[in-house]
C-alpha cells in the first residue's frame, strides 16, 4: 500500500507541477458585488456595504504574494474602485473591482 500511494502522490506531483492550460472558471458572486456600480454608488448605506465588500474582494486577491494597492491606502483602492463605476455605472461591481485591481497591478501601485 505504501509503494501505491508514494506512486499516486509522484504522479500528482509530477502533473501537478507542469503548466495548465487556462480553464475559466465558474463562481458566485455574494452580496453587493453581484449587482451594479450604479446600485452600489446610489446610497450611502450601500456605498458603505460596497466598500466592505471591496476591502474583502481586494484583500482575497492579494492573498498570495501580491502587494497590489501598496502605494496606496484604502480610500485609493475605492477611489479607483468608484472611478472604474463612474465610467460604467451598469457594469457589476466585481467587475468594476477586479478591473481597478488590474489597472494597479499593471502601473505597479
């Protein structure tokens, strides 16, 4: 039995250590960030949840290794966060996050 799991455990290793190919992914979105920046941006209550919901987000993707948003402090994230929103309103607010998110990632901020 020992030589049979030290075989499977090889073998992952070994398929699991070579590049994948890109699978997209399928995944639910929670709470405000599945509706629109302009659903977000139209209360002071739901701002205040988005932005809850951003910190969260943000900080689930910088999770491994990533210092994205270092240069900046939290008001700097929803302020890109919020500028993304204001050029389009209807798109949702995962998107308008994970869009400011690569917009930092890209200048190195």
């Amino acid at each position: 039995m020992r030589a049979f799991t030290t075989a499977v455990t090889a073998i992952l290793v070994l398929f699991i250590g070579r590049d994948q190919p890109t699978i997209p992914l399928t995944f639910k979105i929670f709470g405000i960030g599945a509706y629109s920046c302009g659903f977000w941006m139209n209360t002071p209550t739901r701002y205040d949840e988005g932005k809850v919901w951003i910190y969260g987000d943000w900080t689930m993707s910088n999770w491994r290794d990533h210092l994205v948003g270092h240069t900046t402090d939290g008001r700097g994230v929803l302020a890109a966060v919020a500028s993304e929103c204001m050029a389009h309103p209807s798109e949702k607010l995962v998107y308008a996050t994970s869009a400011a998110y690569v917009r930092m990632q890209d200048e190195h901020r």
